[in-house]
C-alpha cells in the first residue's frame, strides 16, 4: 500500500518535472527557438516575448502545467518548437526503431549471458572471471565505438549509419546487447556457487536426480534475489540505446530525445522522455510481478533461509599491477601540462615527447588522460559513496524505498543527464546530480531485497523468542547481513558509475571543452580514430582499467572485512 | 490425571562427550495437579487471515513436568507453539507463564518474561545465524538481557556447551562446519543461557538421523534432572513422546482430542 502511494508521488514529481521543463529550464528556450527558427531575426525584446506568449511561457508553471497533461490526457504531446510538426507520430516512429533494437540487443544478450553463466551451472566453479567482468562494465557508446572503429571503419562489411535495412542493426544490437548480457551472466555466475554448496544440493544428487534437474532447481534458488536487477538491465537498454543511437545514427526515441534537449526542443523532449520512462516503469513492473511469482508464499510465511554467499577469491597481485598500471598513468600525467596547445603537432603519434601522442589541437593525450582522472574518477567515488548510504538507509524502508525506486529505475543515468541537463544546461555537477539520482535504487532495492530474506530467515524468530529488541535485531543481524553486500555492490558499481559519468560527457551533457573528463576526452578523439588510433584508443583503455580494477577491488575488500569481522568477535568472546 | 512415567535414558549417544549437567541431581519437583501451573493456555485461538489453525486449546504445565503434544501435519501443534511464545500473537485466549497472563503484555514487556520461556526449533541450522561462531550465539542471550561479563560470561558459554555435551572446541565453528545433531544442542545450549524454567520443543529431533535423536533425548531428560526444566515437546514421533513425556496431548484440526 505504502509502496503504491510512493510509487505515485514519484511517478507525479517525475511527470510534473517534465511537464515543467520548459519553465524549469535555466536558459532561456525563446532565445535558443528564435535561433533555431530564423537565424538573421533579431533576439530584440518584442520577438522574444512574442515567442514566449506564443508558446505560453509567460502563463506560469501551473497554467503549463496543466496545459500539458490536458493535452497529455487526449493523446495530445504537443508540437515541435523547432520543426512545428506533431510530437506524437515522431515519438510514435521513433518508439517502434527503439523496439526493435532493443529487441534484438535483449536476444543478443540472452545469448552472452547464457555464455558466461554455464561454467558456473555445469561445473558449480564461482565467478565468470575478469575478462567478463570488464566486458558487464563497458559501457555502450565505448563498444559502439570500438565496433564502429573496428568493424565498420577497418574491416568493413557492415553498415555504421541509418537505418534502412536489418543489417544495420547487426552492430548496435551488439554495442547494446553484449555488456548487458555480460552483467546478466556474472550476477547468475556469482549466485550459483553459493546456492550450489546448500545441503539440499548434496542431497539431490545423492537420490539420484540429474545434474539438469539440479542445475535447474538451483537456478531457481538463485534467480529472485536477481530478477530486480534483470529488470535494470533491461531498464538500462533504453539508456544505453540513446549512446548507442547517436554513434551509429539510428533514428530512435533515445537519438530524439537528445536532440531535443539539445535544441531545446522541449515539447518532442517531454514526448520521448514520456516514452522512454514508459518502457522503464513497464520493465521493473514485470521484474517485480516475476520476483513475487517466484517466492510466492516463502516471503510471506517466513520460511525462508539465505544461501550464504561466499566470494570468489583473487589473486592480490591482479588489482595491484592493475591499480600500479592506471596510478603510474594518472601520475605521470598529472606531471604534464593537460591544455597546453602545440599547433605544430597535431594528432602526433606516440614520441618521447607526447607518450601517447597528441589531439588534434596538439594538446598531450597522457597529460589529458592524467589531469582527467581526477573529473571522472573523484567524482564517481563521490557519487558512489552518498548513492550506497542513500540505498542502505532506504533499503530498511522497503515499501517506501520500492516504490521510489521503481520510478527511478524507470529512468537510466542517460535520460536522467537529459533532463538534468535541459533544466540546468550540462556541466559535471548536472551530470554528478543525474547519475547520483539515478544510482542509488539499484543499491536501495538490493539492500531490501536482503533485508527482507533475513527478515524472512528463521534464525530472526529464534531472535525474537529470545527477546532481542527490533533495533537489536537490525544491528546486530539485519545491517550485518545486508551492509557487506551492498557496500561491495557500491564498490562494484564504481566502474559503472564514472562509466555514466564517462557517457554523458561523452554525450555532451556532463564536463565541458577543455575539461580533460575521460568521455569528453573519447568523444573528442573518436572522430579521428583512422589518423590517431593510439589517441582514441588510451581513454578507452584508461575506462576498462578503471572497471577491471575496480571488480578486483570487491572482491578482496570482501575478504578482508570477513576476517577482521571474524577476529572481532573472537575477542569480545574472550 | 496419568502418574508421571518414569523416565530412562536411553542408551545410545551421537556426541563424543557425554552430557554432564553441572547442577546437583535435583529430585524432579513435580507439583502435583493441585499446585498452581507453570503454564496454564485457556481457549487458544490462532487465525492466520480466515483460517482458524488452532481453537480453543486449553491445556497446563507444572513445574518440572513433560507434555508432549502429538498430532497430524498441519493440525495446529506448531501454531500452538509459536502462540504460547507470543511469537505469533493468538486471535483470543489466555497463556498465563507463571501467573502473568503474556497476551496482556507488549512486546518491552515480554523481553524480560521471554528468558525463562525459550523454544526449541525443529530446524538445527536454520534457527542460527550461518554468519556468527557458535560460542557467540550462545553468548548473545546473555549479552541480549545485560548478564554478559568478561569475566563470567565466556565461563557461562563454556559450562553451558559442557552441559549440552559439546566440546569447547566447537564454541569457535560456525554452524555450517557443524553436524545437525551439535547444531540442535548448540540451539539447546542457547534456549538455556538465561535459565528458563520452560522450554518448548518445537519437533526438536524431527530433523535428525534416529542415532542422533536418542542423544538429544536424553539430553533434554538429563536436563530435565539437574535443572528441573519443563518442556512442552511437540512432536509427530509418538515413540519420542512417550518416551519423553508425562503426558500426552493429542490434536487434530485445531482442538485437543480425547
């Protein structure tokens, strides 16, 4: 009940923001629209605010406000501030692009994540290993860029741009599909082992039942703890299809929507934002009816014990040659000078003087990479650090905090940029805000997920019987049991969160020019990827370090704060 | 009203030390029916939504003594259970524990009343926490009602694993390194931290491989013997029952037959 009326309110402020974008917005939308509609006309006073009376600017934000949603209410979206044409049939066209790419890349990743996870059904062996680690932390426009680059530049074949036949979605589907895939295979992978080493599973295989039977009944143990973050995956596709859409110009409803808010378009951008959050608030609906189906009665009738999960252990020596690789760049660049501008060596290649080459200003590419290190990754750590306490708090308010959270879910880091950005113009602190709203409900639903399967254990009624205190029960069992697992979660999405951050600037929504911010820094190189591959390539490969190391990281943090934990107790025991 | 049947152990034991319990032998201080009850349950009535699980059971405990409560699955015996420990409050009816009617108190007030009223679970690793040492466990009862010191404390867990015969060593495994037998007296040696005068048995060998149930059989009679428990041991094992018990009730669809 709690959850429903939270889901309203968000769903409303959600709805509300985007009615009232054109009123929010920072920048005025009449100078940005009599630019866009005649360019020699005169921003003078009187052709402003008759552009503003045109469009009813001038009303305040209650008469917008309900203008839109009556408009909302009879099918009506409105009409293009730019072209003058219906938002409608262009959000129509473009939904139905974005369809069936996402349809495609969901097969594709099916596919990937069926990979990945077999070694762990058939063998019981833990994780999936780095390499698929790095591979659930690419972002989509990095592998849309190193398909583009790789497939469609060098070797050929395949058709990069537009969309007029079914191979052109061949290489967004795999841009999209592939790190989503990635990401569904390691949870499954990383689930199973513990599930595996249950006693129910010795027991099966010692009555003779197949290993199939086994694997299967496994899965199922292992699944609804993940469906909610299946359904953000899924969710994530539509983000990601607007990386996607824009580097291999496919006309979808993510390409529209950041036109709009580019132009300032704001009609066709509360169009698309309206669709795009449509198809999210449709994704964690299913995830959650799925996760309820699966439970069923275990939930309710506290029946319920938790697989302890165990992590996979790895070598200490990985994340130090990963961190000593990524810390002896930064450092050295950090030495160099990041915007000093040498005209006369343009897109150099790599020399004892610029390391890594130079830009096609001439600038450094190792002082850049240095100096932008700080943007990205200071940031994410930031962003990570408040998202994980806002999840944890909120995760021990499950009603409440679910029904935020299936709003939010609803809206990738991308759309969030989008709309952060079309009320406060971009900028890193834009682009900070859009990623640390959307980051914490992963976290938030994570956490009460957890909460609630401990809550659902049947040591707690032993708890209980013995007289613990609700608050005793929280710290001592509750918080405990949840907290190291979603503080591996927040270390764990790291990458992902200065891979957001990366992606909006690569989108032009987060750090602008000059700022040497790692997406910004791709962004500006990729377009001269055939003169200047080792320019393009270090960003890219400063990104996957950063993810690689940063996988590596959760895992031996876990380990750590197990035995320390463990040698805590011992000596209060003594 | 039946004589209370003597009890004899039985012979054969799971664990490598036998259990010792530290308290002299007491002679049982079995209260006749006419002493005033340890536990005295009138018109139990359990509801989970529309179903009625348990209704109008009534039956005492003296001090001392063994009621077993035997009956089909799904007849009621745990929901009986789970509402004399006011872990699932009843839908009506009165469980007065020594003379406190507990459907009057609010959960602060139980806390105190919980230490000499603990229960037993049928599942051994289940009702422990896969991520605590046995020994804090044990411990957390004392700890939980103020009575953990640095001093007393670890000697507490230590006579208490002694009595439940667990080896000290055990104190520092976790419940999984542990076989279902150690974890149910690990869960005993728990019930009893804070010297409860009642203890309900919730299909405490159900569970466990017939070797082992002998053990904690006799276990819980030694028990019994040095430090005058008494148990409500509900159980679908009559043989167990009979064994264990003074009396016995038996309940289907709800109500107490016979």
């Amino acid at each position: 009940m709690r959850a429903t009326a939270a889901r309203a309110a968000a769903l409303t402020a959600v709805l509300a923001l985007t009615g009232l974008l054109p009123w929010l917005s920072g920048t005025d939308p009449a100078l940005s629209l009599l630019r866009a509609r005649s360019a020699e006309q005169e921003p003078t006073p009187e052709a402003l605010a008759a552009i503003r009376t045109d469009l009813g600017l001038d009303s305040g934000p209650v008469a917008l406000l309900g203008r839109w949603a009556a408009g909302l209410l009879h099918g009506d979206l409105g009409v293009s501030w730019v072209s003058g044409t219906e938002v409608l049939p262009a959000v129509l066209a473009g939904l139905q692009v974005s369809l069936t790419l996402m349809g495609a890349a969901a097969a594709v990743a099916l596919l990937t994540g069926a990979a990945l996870a077999a070694p762990a059904a058939l063998r019981g062996r833990a994780g999936t290993g780095t390499a698929a680690a790095v591979l659930a932390a690419l972002p989509e426009f990095l592998l849309a860029l190193l398909l583009l680059i790789t497939v469609g530049v060098w070797l050929g074949g395949l058709p990069t741009s537009g969309w007029t036949g079914p191979a052109h979605l061949v290489l967004p589907a795999l841009a999209l599909g592939i790190p989503a895939g990635a990401l569904l295979g390691r949870l499954v992978a990383e689930a199973l082992p513990a599930v595996l080493e249950e006693r129910w599973v010795e027991l099966w295989q010692g009555a003779g039942t197949s290993r199939r039977y086994v694997t299967t009944a496994a899965l199922r143990r292992a699944l609804p703890p993940l469906v909610p973050q299946f359904a953000m995956v899924a969710v994530g596709l539509t983000g990601g299809a607007v990386a996607v859409e824009t580097v291999f110009a496919v006309p979808g409803l993510g390409r529209t929507a950041l036109g709009a808010a580019k132009s300032q378009d704001l009609p066709l951008l509360q169009g698309a934002i309206l669709a795009l959050l449509t198809l999210g608030l449709l994704a964690g609906a299913v995830g959650s009816a799925v996760r309820r189906r699966l439970l069923g009665p275990a939930l309710r009738d506290a029946s319920l014990t938790l697989p302890t999960a165990r992590p996979t252990p790895v070598p200490t020596a990985v994340p130090v040659a990963l961190g000593a690789v990524l810390l002896t760049t930064i450092g050295w660049g950090l030495l160099r000078e990041p915007y000093a501008i040498h005209t006369t060596a343009r897109l150099a290649a790599p020399s004892a003087a610029h390391p890594l080459g130079t830009d096609a200003l001439g600038r450094d590419v190792l002082a850049r990479l240095g100096h932008g290190a700080v943007p990205t990754i200071g940031t994410a750590a930031a962003v990570c650090l408040l998202a994980g306490l806002v999840g944890l708090l909120l995760g021990f308010l499950p009603d409440t905090a679910t029904g935020f959270a299936d709003v939010t879910n609803a809206l990738p880091p991308v759309v969030a940029g989008i709309m952060v950005a079309a009320v406060t113009g971009p900028g890193t602190g834009a682009a900070a805000l859009a990623v640390t709203l959307t980051a914490w409900p992963p976290l938030a639903s994570h956490a009460a997920a957890l909460t609630q399967e401990v809550r659902a254990s049947a040591f707690l009624t032993a708890q209980r019987a013995m007289g613990a205190s609700p608050l005793w029960i929280l710290s001592r069992h509750v918080l405990p049991a949840v907290a190291g697992p979603v503080a591996r979660h927040a270390v764990l999405r790291l990458p992902g969160t200065a891979l957001a951050l990366a992606s909006l600037g690569f989108l032009g929504l987060g750090a602008q020019p000059p700022t040497p911010e790692w997406g910004l820094l791709l962004n500006e190189s990729a377009d001269y990827a055939e003169r200047a591959p080792v320019a393009a390539l270090a960003p890219a490969a400063a990104l996957a370090l950063l993810a690689a190391l940063a996988v590596t990281l959760a895992a031996m943090t876990t380990r750590r704060r197990t035995t320390t934990s463990q040698r805590k107790s011992l000596s209060l025991a003594r | 009203m039946n004589p209370p049947v003597p009890a004899t152990p039985l012979i054969v034991a799971d664990s490598p030390a036998q259990p010792t319990p530290s308290a002299e032998p007491l002679a049982p201080p079995h209260a006749g029916p006419a002493g005033q009850p340890l536990l005295s349950v009138r018109d139990l009535v359990v509801r989970y939504g529309t179903t009625t699980a348990v209704d109008g059971v009534s039956f005492d405990i003296h001090a001392g003594e063994t009621v077993g409560l035997v009956g089909p699955s799904g007849c009621g015996k745990s929901s009986t259970a789970a509402a004399v420990l006011q872990l699932r409050r009843p839908h009506s009816g009165e469980v007065r524990f020594d003379d406190v009617d507990l459907t009057a108190l609010d959960e602060r007030q139980l806390r105190p009343v919980r230490q000499r009223l603990q229960p037993v679970f049928q599942d051994p690793y289940g009702s422990l926490s896969p991520r605590r040492r046995i020994r804090d466990q044990i411990a957390e009862p004392l700890r939980l009602h103020g009575r953990w010191s640095h001093s007393a404390g670890p000697r507490r867990v230590a006579e208490l694993l002694d009595m439940t015969g667990l080896n000290p060593a055990l104190g520092s495994r976790f419940p999984h390194e542990l076989s279902g037998g150690q974890c149910q007296r690990a869960g005993i040696a728990r019930a009893l931290a804070n010297t409860p005068r009642l203890l309900i048995l919730d299909e405490p060998i159900s569970a466990l491989d017939a070797s082992l149930r002998a053990g904690i059989l006799n276990l819980l009679l030694d028990l019994q013997d040095g430090l005058g428990l008494s148990y409500l041991f509900i159980s679908h094992d009559i043989t167990a029952v009979r064994h264990l018990s003074n009396r016995i009730l038996t309940m289907r669809d709800g109500r107490l037959v016979r």
